[in-house]
C-alpha cells in the first residue's frame, strides 16, 4: 500500500497553516501506533516540536522508545513535566494519587503542563484516531481547544490495520514493550496487559477496571 497520498495532505494542511503564520507543535505519548505520524513529521519539517508529557510514572522503555526514536528521525523533542513533585502528589490520607484519585493525578502531570503550550502555540498536531474509542470517534480533523489553539488530527481516519501498514512499510522500530503483550502505554500504576480476545478497544488496558478511558488530553483540551 503507498501512503503518498496521506502525506501529500498532511504536508499541505502544515504548509498551509505555516502560510498563514500560525506557530505549531505536536504531542506524542510514543507508544508504536505514534510514530507513524512522527514519521510524516520529519518528512515534512524536521523543525516542528514535539512535546512529550513525562509524568514520572512512564515505563522506562517508553523513555528510552522515545530517545531512540527522537534520534533516528532527527525530531525535536520536548519533555513536559508537572510542577508538583512526585512526592507532593498524595491526598490528605497520604496515598498516592494514581491510587486514590487517577484523574486528578492525570491532571497535574498531563493537563496542566501542557496548558501553557497551547496558550503559546497556534496548532496543536495530535495522532489520536477515531477507532481508538467512542470518544475519539465523535473528533473532527479540526477542532479548538479551550486556551485557543486550533487542534489538527491528521490521523483521525487512519485505521490500526493503516498503521501497522506503515510501520511495516518505513521499517519502523517498535516499542518494546509490544512484544510482552501491551496494546496501549501509559504510565506504568495504569496499564495492565489484556487478553486481545477480550477487548472492546485497544484503550481498555489502561486504567483497568475503572470508569476511566481518557486522561484528559481528548476531553478537557477539546471544545
């Protein structure tokens, strides 16, 4: 299968916004099905930031994925991290918050360091796919945040089998964690592997067993 066409749109919806004098910048969490997209990204401008949320929780062959990554394609990667420490980050019983309160721990290591970006940036390039959950799947290609940058999904229609294609096609290294039977990687408190013939979506590995799908990046930041 030839991707030219995909690239083609995606580097002139960038040229576009780039003639227009918007300033952008993409997020990445790298698990694998991310870096197709940074792989267009280096293919159409290498100068393009790409900021990654360390939360201090990360597994730490997502932090090494990300180096080797960031170095074989020549990308300019950003780390956020929150300005709470780790050991700040409990409730008033002293438990850790992940284990008490996930969405308020998503909050201050994922929401809040990334809110000042988008009050500095025009364009926020964001790999989230429509067949990743219900949530995704009601995305536009185009939609505002609230700190008013405008998101762009290049990858919404993008399907799994589209990926792996890809991945398959740019001999693009995995994450390593894939080969021990993860489907989807957050931090390591929330992310459980689960049996493929179980699942609903690839998403329900994270967060298992709660009433919680999102972190907040595809609910809070979205009008």
């Amino acid at each position: 299968m030839s991707f030219d066409v995909e690239i083609n749109n995606i580097r002139k919806k960038i040229d576009d916004y780039k003639n227009e004098g918007k300033i952008l910048f993409a997020g990445s969490s790298f698990q694998t099905h991310s870096i197709p997209m940074l792989h267009i990204l280096s293919l159409i401008d290498k100068s393009i930031p790409i900021y990654f949320l360390n939360t201090g929780y990360l597994f730490p062959e997502t932090i090494e994925y990300k180096d080797e990554i960031a170095n074989l394609y020549g990308l300019k990667v950003v780390d956020l991290k929150s300005s709470t420490p780790r050991n700040m980050q409990k409730d008033a019983n002293g438990r850790l918050l992940f284990t008490s309160d996930p969405d308020f721990c998503c909050h201050l290591n994922k929401i809040s360091p990334l809110e000042p970006i988008l009050h500095t940036f025009d364009v926020w390039i964001n790999g989230v796919r429509a067949d990743q959950n219900a949530n995704r799947a009601k995305m536009k290609e185009e939609q505002a945040t609230p700190q008013g940058a405008m998101r762009y999904h290049p990858m919404l229609t993008w399907t799994k089998q589209m990926i792996w294609q890809y991945i398959k096609e740019y001999k693009i290294p995995v994450h390593p964690l894939d080969a021990a039977g993860y489907t989807s990687i957050g931090c390591e408190p929330c992310t459980r592997k689960i049996d493929v013939s179980q699942m609903g979506d690839e998403r329900m590995a994270r967060w298992f067993g709660l009433n919680k799908t999102e972190c907040g990046l595809h609910t809070e930041l979205i009008k």
